[in-house]
C-alpha cells in the first residue's frame, strides 16, 4: 500500500484514538466510551463508522513474568489492531490522535512509540498479492494526518526513517513469500544488485561457480550441486559515510528452496522450504535500510552464499566428507542438514574481512521453533556483552527472541569421527538448534582452521552471535503483526542494533 504522513489536521478523516485506562474519565468522549463499554485494555478495539472513530486502548498490564514484555510495550502491535480494526472499510485518511499522556514521558520514547505504532500499522497492511492480479489492480492509497502533540514528535528524519523501515520490511517479506521460480542462486544476484548497486557507498562482489572451486568451498558446492542453478556467494560491503572505526560482518542462510536433499523432506514438511533463504533476506533488508539511512563510521558486510538443495544423479550424498573453504572436514550424515554446511564457508569468508563481529541469521532447525515456540528466534553465539547487547535490542524492538545457551558438553556430539565435524549430531541429542549453533561456531574461530591457503599469521576467534530464525521468520500460523507468511521479524533489530553502535 502507498502512503503519505502529513504534519497537520485533518478532522475529516477517520480518527484513530490511542487511549489509556487513566484517560478515561477525563476526556471529551468520555460518555461515548462509557457506552462502548471501552477499557483501555491492550490492543481492545472499538469501531464506530458512523461517526469514523476509532479507540484502540493501550493500557500496558503489568509485566509479571519473565518474556512477557515482548508482548505488552509493543507499539507496533497497536498499530497492527488499528489497522486490522479498520481493514474492512476503504482506508484512505486517517488521523492518529493519542488521548493519552502516558506514552512515554521523553520526547525520544514518544517518538519511538508514534513510529513503531505506524510501522505496525503499515506492516499489518502488507500482502503478498503478486499472484492476485485484481487486487493488484485495486492499488490503494492511505493518506496519515497527525493531530496537535503527534505532528510535533513526527519530524521529517521520524517520517523518512519509518518509510524507509518500512519499505525494506516490505521487501524482505516479499522475497521470502515468493516462489522458488522466482528467487533462486541465479536470480538472487541479479536481485541485489538491481536493488543496491546504485545506491552510494555500495559495491558488489560475486564468488561464481569457478571461484568456488578455486576458493575450495565444498560446503556450499555440495549442497548446491545438483541444481541447474549453480551456487554463488555474494559479498555486498557498504562503507560509512566518514573514517572505518567498526567493521560488523552479517550472514544469511540462503538456501532458496530445501528439498532436503536425498534426506528428502516429507511432502509436509517440503511446503514453506522456499522460506529457507530467510536469513539472507533479513540481511537483505538490513543491508537496505543502513545504506538508505547512511553510516559514519561503520563497515557493513553482508555475506551469503546462495544454493538449491535438490536433487539429480550428482546430489551430494549421506557419507560424503567435504572439506569447507576453513579446511576443516565434514561428514555428510543427512543432507537435510545442508544450511550449517553453506554457513561454515560463508562464516569462515566472513572472519577474512577482520570485522568486529558477526552476526548471522539462519532458519536452521526445526528443532528451534519446536523448543522455543514460532514466536521466537533462538539467539546463541560466543561472546556475552554481544549477546546480551543484542537481547536488549530485541527486547525494545518487541522482536521476540530468546538467549538459548550452548552448553560444552554438547560440543563432542557434532565432532567426527573420521572427519573433523559432522552435520548432524550423533546420538540421541534432540536439541539440534544447540548443537547446529554449536557446529557453526567452529568457523568463526581462526585458530580451528587448517586451510594452508588462508595464510593466517594470526589466527582470531571472532565475536558471534548466531540467530535461528527457522519460527519466527515465517509462520503459517501467526506473525508479529498479524498476517500469514513472511514476518520480516529481526530486520529492525538489527538496523537499530548496528546505528547504535555507530559512533
Ligand atoms: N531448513 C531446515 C530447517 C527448518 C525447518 C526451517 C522448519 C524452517 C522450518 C533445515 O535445513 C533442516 O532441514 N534441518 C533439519 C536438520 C536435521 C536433519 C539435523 C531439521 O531441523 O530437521
Ligand atoms: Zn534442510
Ligand atoms: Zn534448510
């Protein structure tokens, strides 16, 4: 949907009132509200289309355990009723007015608030409508006017920040909703550049089939080798607008359909494997936004490698044993496990490029959204400041995440035994997001690699942080703000995560 924020009034529109269990009494629609039988409670809707007013209550319950403020200090879910309150009618102008003083004292949390609750409003609208051609057609436009206190908070940086948010959302949502015609290790580069290589400061490098080869990055040329599509990675860098003070490294499995291999998926479990290059779309999205917005002083990369795991006579099998690009050997136990194998190459080029850290994002197990939920992605990695910075993050942002710890004694299980590594663990280990966290961890620290090629004189175990996004990325089921499919759930994490750190 296209649409416009204006800094003024308009007392035509449907007026959309944020209001708050101590407001109540004390406002010029009290009897109204009364009527309405109207708490204030979280996310409670009321509709009036006569009189084009809409309440949404934003009375925040108190947090009581642990988790729970993921769901009660989210604004974007506000703006996510308000829209789903107001999708049956012809949206075209709305006014957003808050009744309520209590959104935040500072001008920067008010702030923060006004835009998440757009942005949440906007992200409920989206729909992945390419293949329905009338709706298409039936392009809408929505004009947002903010009354008095609002247009004040909403200055033009606010506007530009959430429309630009916004839009590269939008684009993460749609390149994972679509079909694995669509996108695919041919059709991914091509993509990035015609979204990004124009922008400033942007450049591009492709590692072709070839360079692979000569790089010796088994692990993305097995899984990648029986499609017609062949393999590629793409190393996209944005450079900072001043002097490199920080250099952050970003991976994104890019699996762009997971057959399973010759492991090969039940027919159940194979839908929704177009979603398997979500965590290079979420990069993606990062990656977009930060080179719209511009850096000062941090390096941006974003590595990954792009692979169809299907098969034909030359599929990789069970029993294989690959060397990746780090020199470190793996047994291929099941080639379901193909995501871990294409990250190791793409984790190990990632320490090549010396950044302060890495941070990767992976639908990688199933196992994660059944130990933590869809809701949640499974944060793990080796440095604690790293993470727990992160956490916090994704705590502000309302983007459920959960700290899932990798306990040492898991490690022997993922170690092989006629190779250095396997790709699955052995034995009755069922927790497989730890133990695949744990495999990745290998190639992020220099001192395991054996590749003679590297030339490593000092070898460094880089700070990681290792996202598994195999629930929340995408889900059937539910999302962050309400529609089927594509979440685009981290994406403004991350952003606001590495502008944080941008000084
Ligand atoms: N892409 C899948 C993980 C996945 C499952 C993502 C469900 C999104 C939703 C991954 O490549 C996979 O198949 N993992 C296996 C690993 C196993 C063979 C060790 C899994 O989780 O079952
Ligand atoms: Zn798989
Ligand atoms: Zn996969």
């Amino acid at each position: 949907m296209e649409y416009n924020i204006h800094n003024k009034e308009n007392s035509e529109a449907i007026q959309v009132y944020l209001v708050n269990k101590s407001d109540l009494d004390n406002n010029h629609h009290k009897k109204l509200l009364e009527e309405l039988k109207f708490q204030g409670n979280f996310k409670e809707a009321a509709f009036l289309p006569e009189s084009k007013m809409l309440f949404i209550g934003l009375t925040l319950k108190p947090v009581t355990a642990n988790f729970d403020d993921y769901f009660q200090v989210n604004p974007m879910q506000l703006g996510a009723a308000a829209y789903k309150a107001l999708s049956k009618y012809i949206l075209k102008d709305i006014q957003i007015d808050f009744l309520s003083e209590e959104i935040g004292s500072k001008q920067e949390s008010r702030q923060t608030f006004l835009s998440d609750f757009m942005l949440g409003f906007f992200q409920a609208s989206y729909k992945f409508d390419k293949y329905l051609k009338a709706e298409e057609e039936a392009k809408k436009e929505l004009n947002i006017y903010l009354s008095k206190p609002l247009s004040e908070l909403a200055t033009a940086n606010l506007i530009q920040e959430n429309k630009i948010l916004n839009a590269s959302l939008n684009f993460t949502r749609w390149i994972v909703d679509d079909t694995p015609e669509n996108i695919n290790p041919e059709t991914m580069p091509k993509l990035i550049r015609a979204e990004l290589e124009h922008k400033p400061n942007i450049s591009i490098k492709e590692i072709n089939y070839q360079q692979l080869q000569e790089l010796g990055m088994e692990g993305v040329l097995f899984v990648g080798r029986a499609s017609p599509y062949k393999p590629v990675l793409v190393h996209t860098i944005l450079k900072p607008k001043g002097e490199v003070k920080k250099r952050v490294a970003l991976v994104g499995k890019g699996i762009t359909f997971d057959s399973g291999g010759l492991n090969i998926k039940p027919g159940e479990h194979m839908k929704t494997m177009k979603t398997d290059m979500a965590g290079s779309a979420t990069m993606f999205g990062v990656i977009k936004t930060l080179a719209e917005l511009g850096l000062q002083n941090t390096e941006v990369h974003w590595i990954s490698a792009f692979a169809e795991n299907v098969i034909d006579g030359s599929a990789y099998k069970p029993d294989d044993i690959l060397t990746t690009y780090s020199g470190q050997t793996v047994e291929v136990f099941n080639t379901d496990a193909e995501g871990r194998l294409t990250l190791a190459d793409a984790l190990a080029y990632a320490t090549m490029q010396n950044p302060d850290y890495i941070i990767d994002a992976a639908t990688l197990t199933g196992a994660c959204p059944f130990a933590l939920s869809e809701y949640f992605t499974g944060l793990m990695g080796n440095d604690k400041t790293l993470i727990s910075d992160l956490e916090a993050t994704f705590v502000s942002n309302g983007e459920p995440t959960i700290v899932v710890p990798m306990p040492e004694v898991l490690r022997e299980y993922v170690k092989g035994d006629i190779s250095d590594l396997m790709n699955t663990s052995k034995g009755q280990i069922r927790s497989g997001h730890v133990t695949a966290g744990l495999f990745l961890s290998h190639f992020v620290d220099q001192n395991l690699f054996r590749n003679p090629k590297l030339n490593l004189r000092e070898p460094k175990a880089y700070k990681w942080a290792h996202m598994d996004i195999a629930g929340s990325a995408h889900n059937e089921g539910r999302n962050n703000v309400g529609a089927k499919g594509a979440t685009g759930q981290s994406v403004k994490s991350l952003v606001k995560f590495i502008q944080k750190q941008d000084n």
